[in-house]
C-alpha cells in the first residue's frame, strides 16, 4: 500500500511540472526553416488583365532560431517533496505555511517565490491532482503533501534558486511537521542536496557556454 502511494505521488508530481511547463510553452517543438504552404500560389489580375501570382502567405510556423530554441526549451526540473508524517496536510494550513514564507499564489493557481512581476525563482504545487489550490474551498480539504521545484535554464542563478528552494523546504518541514525527499522518494539528505548542487553548478557552466 505504501508502494502504491509513492507510485501515485510520483504520477501527480509529474503531472503537475508537465502542465505548469506546457502552459509556460516551455514544452515547444523547435522549427529551424520555413514551412511553405502546399497549396498552389493563388493568382491575381494585373493592370494589363494578365494574371500574377499572389504573394507568398506568412509562413505557417515561427521560425526559431537553433541557438534560441535551444535557450527556450527546458532542460531540467529539480524537485523536492514535502509529505506529512502523519495522514494528509490540511489546505488552509499549507497555505499560510506558504504565505508566511514569502511565497504568492499566483499563475496556475499555485505558489511562487517571484524574482520580479513576472520571473519566478521556484514553484510550489500540491500533491493532490490537479496540483493547484483553490483558495475558495479550504476549509476542511487536505492535501497528500507538496512539490516544490525549480525550472532549468529559467531566469536568474539556477544555484541560488535552488538553495532558496531547500532552504524555503526546510523551514515549511518544521512549520508542517513534514519529511523531505527528493523526486525518487528517497529521503532527502545533505549528500543528495551537496549532489544536486554539484550538478546544478557544472549545469550552469555549460548553459554559460552555449
């Protein structure tokens, strides 16, 4: 049974960092050319009653450059959990958890720690579908836990939103009285944090590099 549990955590984690990118357009695909319309060129008369061709429609697609399409499109998603020890999380206590934290409710309906009016530094959803809060219907609903997660390459030092990340994990454990893993379900610890650091870190250079 508690297998199943991490099982369905997992999907709806998933689920939700997969709608929150495709309704950002990080989830794109990448035209390096033209496409051209495969219907005939429609024709129009001239002054002297002869016809010309019509001209070329826009093109159907937008045209992306390599390098910028490779800028655009998301490369990672670094997520932590934060589960309850004890049965589910009520909503309007995750919430205010979430507030006095610093972070807003805003864009689909979920939290955000913001770098300016429109850039956020990290994310957090609930990890009961649809992963949204409904901040009309808290009172008495629960939630199985949160997921918190930081969007690669993203605005802003991928490091430092990372570690205000861990560091905003870390004090909502204690104020929820919750347990940390990491995006596998194995419990969190300050080798799998210095690991993902490291990672982020050689991340950034090659980003840097591009």
């Amino acid at each position: 049974m508690w297998d199943l549990r991490w099982v369905l955590l997992g999907l709806g984690a998933l689920l939700v960092a997969g709608v929150y990118l495709w309704s950002r357009g990080f989830v794109r695909v990448p035209v390096f050319g033209q496409r051209v319309s495969p219907r005939a060129p429609r024709t129009e008369p001239s002054i002297d009653g002869k016809p010309t061709a019509a001209p070329e429609p826009a093109p159907l697609v937008e045209v992306v450059p390599e390098e910028a399409a490779a800028k655009q499109s998301p490369d990672r998603i670094v997520a932590l959990r934060l589960i309850p020890r004890e049965g589910e999380l009520g909503a309007d206590r995750a919430v205010q958890a979430l507030r006095d934290a610093g972070l807003e409710h805003g864009r689909y309906a979920i939290f955000h720690r913001q770098q300016d009016a429109i850039k956020e530094a990290f994310s957090v959803a609930s990890l009961t579908e649809p992963g949204s809060f409904d901040l009309n219907n808290l009172e008495g609903a629960t939630i199985a836990g949160l997921s918190l997660f930081v969007v690669l390459p993203g605005a802003g030092d991928p490091v430092a939103r990372f570690d205000a990340m861990v560091e905003t994990a870390r004090a909502l454990s204690v104020e929820l009285a919750a347990d940390l893993f990491d995006e596998r379900g194995s419990s969190w610890s300050s080798q799998r944090e210095r690991y993902l650091r490291e990672e982020i870190i050689e991340y950034r250079h090659q980003f840097e590099r591009r």
